[in-house]
C-alpha cells in the first residue's frame, strides 16, 4: 500500500505530461493526446537541448571528478597513518554542519573575482569534494583487507598501482553508492547553478522548470513534460545501479 502511495506521483507526472492543463488541474489520472503538443510547446518556449546538455556535463563532470577526489582522500584517511589525521577528518566533518547559504556569497565573490561567473565550472568546482563521500569511502575502507596492500608492497607494486589495480576494482559497490549520490544530487541542484549561472544559454535543467513556472500563466501540461525529461536520466543511472547502490551502502566488499 506504501508502494503505491509512493509509486502514484511518478504515475501521475508521466499521465499529466501527455494531458492539457485543463486536464493536469482536473487531476485526471488517465493518458490523454496532448503529448506532442506540449513537446512543440517546450521546445518552442525554451532550449531543451542546451538544458540537458549543461545538466548533462556539470552531473557527469561532477561525479567523475568526485569520485576521483574522494575515493583518494577516503582511502588516505584510512589506510595511512599520522598524528593530525584525525584533526583534518574532524574539520571535514564539522564542514557538513555549514548551511551553504552561510558560504554561496564568499562562494560567488571568489569565481568573480576569478572571471568564472556564468561557466559550467564554476557549478562544478565545489561539488568536487564533500565530506559525506569522504566519510563514505573511509568507512568502507575500513573493511578492506590491509594484508592485500602489504603483499602488493612486498611484491613492489607502487601505491598509485595498489589503488589503481586492487583497490578500485574490489570497492565497485562504494563507487557505484557514490556515483548514483553525486550524479543525483548534481542533476538536480537548482540553487547554485541559479545564482552562478546567468545566462540561459547555460542553464540546468532545475532552472528550465522554473522559468517555466515564473510567468502570469503555467502551462501544466509542458511542466510536468520538462519535469519527466528531468526525472529520466536519474531514474535511469538509479535502475542501472541499484544493485552495486545497495551493496556500497551496506559497505559489502567480494
């Protein structure tokens, strides 16, 4: 029963995006012909195709880029050892308590000053590193077998080599767990790349339905049509990953 509570929004997005507006605020839950016309509506009001490839590069940027950083900085936490490791660690994690309305102002000033107002980068950069993914491949570092590392050491594998060759392929599940997070929360981040980004030649998908939604008169039927494009590239990396999400979350380890 739960199920179809939670499943019944989904149903009723992808029902509405082919129905008018007249039939979106009648709330009628069965399919209806206006699809394609509110398809020439979407792409005649905004630029779908720009939209998704901004979304597209600052979710597929991000989450590389992340995963790269943080599964580096993860590992080092754990597996190497010196006296103010901790302190750091204890620092990151203190920065998951800041709002990030406390630091989007110092936040803009610094890419103004840098020339980078209105560029892709500018969204991407700050979401390169962030303590949940660090503490997320710690914590799974933790069930890594440490006599693996001291074996490949003794054998004269460089420590590039040991992450590169043994660590990253036996922590896929951490990865996956990590890449459907970051690529989630990427994709559908509207605040920063609303007060960073202010050309819509540039803007994000979140953006597009707003600016939808922002004149005198909405149309439901393209809205909830740009709502499911926006949904279906993260519903899609989820359905691909949900196994490897599930077993990265638990920290399983084959």
């Amino acid at each position: 029963m739960f199920a179809l509570f939670s499943v019944f929004p989904l149903y009723f997005m992808l029902v509405s995006a082919t129905n008018s507006t007249q039939d979106v605020l009648a709330s009628r839950l069965t399919p209806g012909g206006h699809l394609l016309d509110n398809a020439a509506a979407l792409v005649a009001q905004q630029d779908i195709g720009a939209a998704m490839t901004s979304s597209s590069v600052i979710a597929i940027g991000t989450t590389v880029l992340a995963l790269a950083v943080c599964a580096v900085a993860g590992y080092g936490f754990e597996i190497y050892h010196s006296r103010g490791k901790d302190i750091v660690m204890a620092i990151i994690m203190l920065a998951m308590m800041i709002p990030f309305a406390a630091v989007m102002i110092p936040l803009f000033r610094l890419f103004a000053r840098v020339g980078m107002v209105n560029s892709l980068g500018a969204v991407i950069i700050p979401a390169i590193s962030t303590p949940l993914l660090i503490l997320l491949f710690r914590q799974s570092s933790r069930s890594f077998p440490h006599e693996i590392i001291e074996a490949a050491r003794i054998d004269g594998l460089g420590e590039l080599s040991i992450f590169a060759r043994i660590y990253v392929p036996t922590m896929k599940s951490t990865f996956a767990a990590a890449a459907v997070i970051t690529f989630m929360t990427s994709w559908n981040n509207f605040l920063w790349p609303r007060v960073i980004l202010l050309d819509n030649a540039v803007q994000t998908m979140p953006m597009l339905i707003a600016n939808l939604t922002a004149g005198y008169v909405t149309d439901y039927g393209v809205l909830m049509l740009a709502v499911l494009l926006t949904s279906l590239p993260t519903i899609l990396v989820f359905f691909i990953l949900q196994r490897a999400f599930a077993q990265g979350i638990t920290g399983a380890i084959k």
